[in-house]
C-alpha cells in the first residue's frame, strides 16, 4: 500500500509518498481502507520536528491523526466493529487503567498520546477507539471533525463548563478549531461573537451563524466586545491562538471570568 512519510525533518517537500508494508491487525484492532484525512498543526509540526518531546517521533513516520473510512477486516476479538462500516476515531489514545483514566479524565493521563499514521491507504487502529458512522457523512467533513471538534468541545463544554446565556468570544472561527468552537457554543446556548482576518472569510463565518462577527486586523476586537457586552466583558474566550491575541483575550474577559449559572 503507499503512505505519505517523512523521513527528515522540514517543509512540505520532505513528504514522500511511497510503498510500505500493509499493516498488521491484531486481535483487538481494525484495518480501515482511508476515504480521506486531514492536516492538522500537530503534523506540521511534527513535519517540521519541533523540540518539544511530544512532536518527537521516529523516523521515517508517516503522519496523520484523523481516520475517515471503511472497515476492511477485524481482528479475532473485535465485536462490535464489523467490515463495511464507516468509521472515524477518537484519535486520542489513553491507557484506561490509570487514576486519571478511571476519573474520566484521560487528556491527564500519564500515558496519553494523540494517534499517528493517517496518511495511509489502510489504518490499523485499536477498536476501543473506533467510532462507527452514517454512511451519509461525506468523508471530506469526517475527515476533519474528530480532532479539532473533541479539542473544541474539551476545552468548551470539558474545561469551560459553558451554559446558556453566557457570552463567548472565539477567535479565528473559520479554522478547525475555531469553526468547532462556535458550533459547540452556539449548541450550548450561548450568545457568541466570532472574529476572522479577511472579507472572504468573513463570509463563510455568518454562515455558522455567530450573533456578532468582528475581523480581528481591521475592527478595534476589545473595544467591540465591550459594546457588545454593555462594559462587562465576556464570560470565556475560546483562546486557541496564542501570542498575537493573548493580550487582548484578557482585556475583553470579565473580571473573574464567568458569571454564576443563574439561581
Ligand atoms: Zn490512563
């Protein structure tokens, strides 16, 4: 089968598709036939061998977190999972047994690693992480759900604790995170207002329906917020940027951040 790897380190032109042997199923695995996969930051960075140990992986490596395809065959202890379904995964892999893992709370677990090796014609992924899905989905928007939106929805609804009536402000709402985030709070019942950097996508973020879009080059960010907000600030920032906003984040939140749930 091919698969798209690296063998070095840097920019997109390290990408070598090339043959490699199809993977082994074991007993508790699933082999997946790819439709489609997506890119995320953690593969460029990865690509680009950042230090940090997390985005350190032997080489060569094939690349790829998210999973959207057809089973093809089951390993002798799979159940649940059978050939001719459509699939994703949680690509976010805890070991189950640890004081973390039984309090629900894998993102801490000590052994927690995120999956790699999506960029592949077929997939063997363990079934505890597969997730069967509609036929209906096209693979395109599979492709690109399972890592942004369950970050999106850890930090929201996991972290946040976001509930209706609260303002949240989600920078970037065209990317894949950003998009997931306003999804998540709108869902929640939130009042959300969204920014994005040019006309374009401008356009595409009305279309998820934020109550107030801002562009975060040309509008003053903070100071509409506060119009907004009648001088309060917002209750949560949806802050998946970093340094080129980080200020401005905690200009616009409300003192002491969230308000109460009401009664
Ligand atoms: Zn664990």
């Amino acid at each position: 089968m091919r698969a798209a790897r690296i063998h070095e380190h840097g920019g997109p032109e390290v990408i070598v598709v090339e043959e490699v042997p199809e993977p082994e199923v074991g007993a508790h695995d699933v082999l997946v036939r790819q439709f489609a996969t997506s890119v995320n930051h953690r593969d460029i960075w990865i690509r680009q061998g950042l230090a940090d140990a997390t985005f350190q992986y032997e080489l060569p490596k094939t690349l790829g977190i998210d999973v959207a395809g057809e089973v093809v065959a089951t390993g002798a202890e799979v159940a649940a999972i059978q050939p001719g379904m459509h699939v994703t995964i949680n690509p976010f892999i805890a070991c189950g047994n640890c004081w973390a893992c039984h309090r629900g709370e894998p993102a801490r677990c000590p052994g927690f690693d995120i999956f790699n090796g999506a960029y592949a014609e077929l997939v063997a992924v363990p079934d505890r992480i597969v997730i069967p899905v509609s036929r209906d989905v096209p693979p395109e928007h599979l492709a690109c759900f399972p890592n942004s939106t369950i970050t999106a929805w850890e930090m929201l609804v996991g972290k946040a604790r976001v509930t209706p009536g609260q303002t949240v402000f989600v920078w970037a709402g065209t990317g894949g995170l950003g998009s997931a985030g306003v999804r998540i709070a709108k869902l929640a019942g939130a009042n959300v207002i969204a920014s994005a950097g040019s006309e374009k996508k401008l356009e595409i973020l009305r279309g998820l329906e934020p109550d107030l879009v801002l562009n975060h080059h040309t509008d003053d960010v903070v100071a509409r917020v506060m119009e907004y907000t009648e001088g309060r600030g917002v209750d949560l920032v949806f802050e998946h940027v970093g340094g080129a906003t980080w200020e401005r984040s905690m200009q616009m939140t409300s003192p002491w951040g969230p308000s109460p749930p009401p009664g």
